[in-house]
C-alpha cells in the first residue's frame, strides 16, 4: 500500500518541521534562560512558547503566499532561498552549534537579561524562525485546496505539543540525556534537514534555470 503523494506531503513536512525546531536543542538554552525560575513560571514561559510557534508557523502556512505575491517573489526563487537556509542551518546543527540564522551572539546576550523570553527569543527566532518558517510556506504552496492547508495546520499543532512537553520535561530530559545525547540529537534532526534543504535548493534552482535540468 503506497500513500497518496498528499499525505507523504504531510509526514514530510511534519518531520521537517519537527527537526528545523528541534525542541531537544532548544533544552539547554530554555534551561540557561529559566533553570533560576520557579517551577509554575518555566512551565508557563513552555506553555506560551508551545503557542507562540503554532500561531507563528500557522500564520505563515495561510499568509504566506500573499506576503510572498505583495513583494513580488516566486516560488522558485524562495524555495531555492529557504533550501540554502535550512542547508546553512543543517550543517550548524551537525556540527552542535547554534545557527546564527537562529540567534548571533548578540541576541543571545540580550536575551539573558530579559524578563520574559517565551515569544522571544525562545518561540522566535529559536525554533520558529526563519527556516521553519520557509519551510511551511513552500509546502501549503503546494497543497491545492484549503483542506490540506487545514490539515498541515494541524500537523503544526502536533509539533507545538511536543515543544511543550519537551520544555515541561526539560529538567529530567537534559538530566537523563545530557550533553552527549542532546547533541546527538541534534546532529540527526541536521542530518534530516540538510537532506531536505538541498532537495528544496535543487529544485528551486531547476525550476529559475530549466537549462541545467
């Protein structure tokens, strides 16, 4: 039984989103953030960051292509763009390094002094942000009726419940882990990604320039 080329949309772009917001690697930045904080605060800076990346990547699957034709850019052209993103991002994580696509230094020194870091930085730019976000819009282009784009909204949904849990768990998963297994972690959602960056990338390219096809 073979799925319908729809539905193998769906789990790729689940998975794909899945690994560019990587809850694991966002671990030990939350725990760096909010280890100082009480118990019910960290579980509520989780609880808004979970909501904070579905309502972000759910906005983008039903605005993006009008923000996409407002500027007058292709699918070719942003696929090819995103794809070169998420490679760049992939290989970040393949080596366990923060992606400065994610968050330069800078940033990151500013976040340690804010107050509240559930929206940002820790829900944008960390797991919703630029690639994510390229990401969905590409894949809702594809999908021809609401239905799908209803559907992939929904795959959204999933990943954001498993940031929560991830950040709710985030003490006992980063005890039991460790560094060690948080970066191998991180290193296989790389893997993932770089492969799905540079189909992404190829295809827009074959798409701006049929000659090289």
């Amino acid at each position: 039984m073979t799925l319908s080329p729809e539905y193998t949309l769906y789990a790729k772009t689940l998975i794909g989103v899945l690994a560019i917001v990587n809850p694991l690697g966002a671990i030990p930045i939350f725990l760096s953030l909010c280890g100082d904080r009480p118990p019910t605060q960290r579980q509520q800076i989780a609880r808004t960051s979970a909501i904070a990346v579905a309502v972000i990547l759910i906005i983008s699957i039903w605005a993006g292509d009008g923000v996409l034709k407002f500027f007058g850019i292709g699918i070719p052209a942003f696929r090819a763009g995103g794809g070169l993103l998420i490679l760049l991002m992939a290989i970040s994580m393949m080596h366990a390094k923060r992606s400065h696509a994610k968050q330069t230094p800078p940033e990151a020194d500013e976040a340690d002094t804010k107050d509240n870091v559930a929206v940002v930085p820790l829900a944008i730019p960390l797991m919703a942000g630029p690639g994510a976000i390229s990401l969905v819009i590409i894949d809702a282009h594809q999908l021809a009726d609401w239905g799908g784009r209803f559907i992939l909204s929904g795959g959204v949904l999933v990943v954001a419940l498993i940031v929560w849990i991830a950040l709710r768990l985030a003490t006992p998963i980063g005890q039991r882990m460790g560094t060690t297994g948080l970066n191998i972690a991180t290193r296989v959602m790389g893997l993932l990604l770089a492969a799905i960056g540079f189909q992404m990338l190829t295809s827009g390219i074959a798409k701006l320039l049929p000659g090289l096809a």
